[in-house]
C-alpha cells in the first residue's frame, strides 16, 4: 500500500536519541540479547497491524520469555513515564497495537505456552502468545475444544483475543470471548501482578473480569489466561441457501431466529464476496447468487436433523432460490472455510480494502444493507459485505486504490458513515474488533461528553499516567468537539441508545 497514514518518524529524532540510548542500555541489563529489537529494519515487522493504513515505528521492541521480564518492564517504564503498546500476532484490524513513536511495544509471542488442560473441569490454562486455533487442536484429543473461532483463528492469538474480544462464526449460539473466559493474570502498568477471576460461578466484589475483556491493552498486560472448553459437538450440519436478492437473505436471518432455532453459526456473504471467495477456495457456492447464507446447527443426532429440516422450511419459505444441505463433514467444512478465506480472496477485487466492524439490531439487517448501498453509491466506492448475520455483526469491506490520491481518504469517511449508521438503526460502532485507532472518532458519535469520562476515569483508575497504549478507543473531549463541529455527525440520543 503505497498511501497510508505515518506520522513523522521519531526514530531518527535528536531528542529521543539520548533516552533511547539510555533504555537500551537498562533493559539490556537483564534481557538478552534476542529480545530487544532496536535496528529499523528489525522494528519495520511490527509498525501496522493488519490494518497497514496506519504505521508507526516504535521506539523499540521487546520479547520477554518470563513473567518476571515483564514486570521488570513495565516498572522500568513506569518510572520513566515511557509509553507501553502490548502486541499478539498483529492480526487486529483496528489499529490497536500501532507502536507509539516514543515507546517500547511489548511483544508477547515469546509466551506460547499452554499450561494445562483440565478435561474434568473443561479448562485450560494458556499463555496470551497460544494460537487460538492450537488450544482446540490440543483439546480434541480430550473431546474438548475452544468455541470463540476468528477467521484468523490459525494465526492469531488468544491475548490479542482478550484485548479485542473477537468472536467468529460459531459466537452466536457459544458466545464472545467474554463468555468463554473464566480468569486473567494481569500484569499492572507498575509492574504488579494481580489475577482476576476464578473457576467458581460467580467470584466476590466487581465483575472486573468483564471491565478487561475488550480494554485493548489500555488497562494491563494480560500474561495467563484460563479459558472455558467445550465438549465437542455429537454432530454438526450446514445448510447453505442461496437469494437472488440480499434484502431477503437478511429477513431469513430474522425468520430463523424467530422460531427458536439458535444455530452455532449463521453467516451471510453478498454476491461479490461470493464470487471472489469461490475463485479462492473453491469451497462449492453458486457464483450466480446475489447472497448466500450459511446455517449450522449442532447437537445430538435427533436434535440436529429437526433443526435442520425446520432451517430448511424456513429458507424455503424465505424466497431462497436454492437450499443445499452439506453432504457430509469434509463439504461442510469446506463452506465453512470458504467463509473464513472471504477477507483475503478480497485481494482480487482491489489493490487494497477497508473492513468495518459494527453491530445492529438484527431486524434491521435488510435496511441496514439497503442504505449501506446507497452510501458506496454515493461514495464511487464498491463495497463487498461478509458477516456475522446471526448476532448482527456486519463486516463490510470497502474496496479502494491506495495509490489514488484521496481516495484512502474518501474510504474512511464511507466507513464511517457506516458506523454510524449502524449506532443510528440501534447499534454500535464494533462488535469484535474494537475501537483501536480507526473507530476513535466515532466513538464521539456513539457516547456523549459525560460517558467518555466516565470511561476515561476507569482508565485513570488502572493507568493515571496514561502510558498503556495511549491514543486508543477513548478519544480526548478535543478530539471529540472538533469531530462533533463537522456537518451532519451529531446523532439524535434516543437513536443512540435504542439498543433493541
């Protein structure tokens, strides 16, 4: 991507060059060697996220192997008032973990290690750096496995799922990571530890357990996890219908859901997103429908086939112009996968893409794409919808040209009417990717004056310095009243706030 947002590097500054000296030297005192980058060429891997629109070279980069590092860390820090940015694999898509120009971005790859699994008591004990997907894999031996499944499950990890609390296709029917989370390790901003949570139903005083899932790294370094497992489903089956429009596609999603069927997954892709997909994966979707939708229901054999007929009485009934049931496991894994490969196959649609991330009421899904059409149209921007149709969380991914003057620009101002569309139907702004860099401004869209403070005093309360990513999700009352000054961004409050 030729065009992106880098602010002046402060590699090279004059003023920094002494400090950074100076904590190269300290840190380098009970490190090794391995595990401080400080060479641009080694920092270069760790400027963006997945979300390359913005970049940033930190002032270094760390690798600790121990608990006891990273303390040692974070109190050097502390004391010296140096910005602290936590980073997993990198696969966010919100500019969470952009390095700040005058900090040290703590990796956590280095802690990769699954501690332990409980098969009696369905738990296991993870070290942030795990792979998510690696925690099923270790589990299946056991009949267990992990139920939160990003599309990037195989790469991203499960520290990086706690900061965003992503979710993934099956988080309808088992839930976010919030819900499969049952206690955090917690490394404090001045080098503490603390643990939160417990394996009992509900633990004495807050529920602070919740208060971290989702803080994007701003509240503490989250250095164990132990995370609830499931048994592995008896049987599973996919449905996979196919519209001629994709107003009626999002209406199906209302109708199932209506008549008491929670499926494990339910997920929609409009026809460009179809098209593309299937040249990538061939996973077995009619390239010739204007959507598709993607029901799977599991559970015991009984259980299964009269869902499954329900499911498919009901897409029938939809205006679905076919209705295909998976042959057998390797064909249902192969929809499955086909959706999780929908986001890279976007490659051969664009140079480059924009992928949003809010939620809505589900009855206002056939509206909600309506209008999302007429923005692109209004904006000369295609826009390809993948999403999570079951809970409401849409992905639309904006197609542009980077190497285009403006039209990056252009991009994000579609993406974030979008957004806020989304709070105006009902909604908000994220629903597994959080707010990051990307989403700080409409955050003044969503919550007023008196809210972000509110939000600001949690993180004084964990973080008084402000040094544990700072810039993210919350914006400062300046930024929000130069945003809130631009034409046409101030919602009414009861549209705000109608969150059913």
């Amino acid at each position: 991507m030729s065009q992106v947002h880098t602010p002046q590097p402060a590699f090279h500054d004059p003023s920094l060059v002494a400090a950074r000296t100076e904590l190269l030297r300290v840190l380098r005192t009970f490190l090794p060697d391995d595990a401080v980058l400080a060479q641009e060429e080694e920092l270069r891997p760790y400027e963006c996220d997945a979300l390359s629109a913005y970049r940033q070279l930190p002032l270094l980069v760390v690798l600790p192997r121990t608990l006891e590092e990273v303390r040692r860390i974070m109190r050097l820090c502390h004391e010296r008032d140096i910005p602290v940015v936590a980073r997993g694999a990198g696969t966010g898509v919100s500019g969470g973990a952009l390095p700040h120009a005058e900090g040290v971005l703590l990796s956590l790859a280095r802690f990769n290690r699954i501690l332990d699994i409980d098969r009696s008591g369905r738990t296991a004990r993870v070290q942030p750096g795990v792979r998510n997907l690696a925690i099923s894999e270790a589990a299946a031996p056991l009949g267990l496995y992990y139920a939160p499944d990003p599309s990037s499950q195989i790469a991203c990890t499960i520290g990086g799922n706690v900061a965003e609390n992503s979710g993934g296709v099956h988080c309808l029917k088992y839930g976010l990571t919030v819900h499969n989370v049952l206690a955090v390790k917690l490394v404090t901003v001045d080098g503490e530890l603390i643990e939160i949570g417990g394996q009992v139903l509900d633990a004495p005083g807050y529920d602070l357990l919740a208060l971290l899932i989702g803080s994007e790294g701003m509240l503490g370094v989250v250095v164990e996890v132990t995370i609830r497992l499931l048994p592995v489903p008896e049987q599973a089956q996919v449905v996979l219908a196919a519209y001629d429009d994709v107003e009626k596609g999002g209406q199906a999603v209302g109708d199932i859901i209506a008549a008491g069927i929670i499926p494990a997954g339910l997920e929609m892709m409009d026809g460009p997103a179809i098209a593309a997909t299937e040249a990538f994966v061939h996973a077995g979707y009619p390239t010739d429908a204007a959507a598709i939708l993607l029901c799977e229901v599991d559970g015991s054999e009984q259980e299964v086939a009269e869902h499954t007929a329900q499911v498919r009485e009901l897409l029938l009934a939809s205006g679905a112009t076919e209705v295909r049931t998976a042959r057998d496991n390797q064909e249902r894994l192969r929809f499955w996968q086909g959706r999780k490969a929908a986001f890279p196959a976007m490659g051969q649609l664009a140079p480059d893409y924009y992928c949003m991330d809010g939620t809505i009421p589900r009855r206002r899904l056939p509206e909600v794409l309506r209008r999302t059409t007429e923005l692109a149209e209004e904006y000369g921007l295609p826009v390809v919808n993948v999403f999570h149709a079951g809970d409401g969380n849409l992905h639309p991914l904006i197609l542009y040209d980077a190497n285009k003057p403006g039209e990056l620009e252009r991009t994000e101002e579609l993406g974030g009417k979008i957004l806020e569309l989304c709070v105006e139907v009902g909604g908000t702004i994220t629903g597994e990717h959080g707010v990051g860099i990307e989403k700080i401004r409409q955050m003044c869209f969503q919550f007023t004056k008196e809210e972000l403070e509110q939000f600001m005093a949690v993180k004084r309360a964990f973080d008084p310095k402000g040094l544990l990513n700072p810039g993210k999700g919350v914006p400062t009352p300046r930024r929000c009243s130069e945003y809130r000054e631009l034409p046409s961004r101030a919602p009414d409050r009861e549209h705000r706030h109608d969150h059913r």
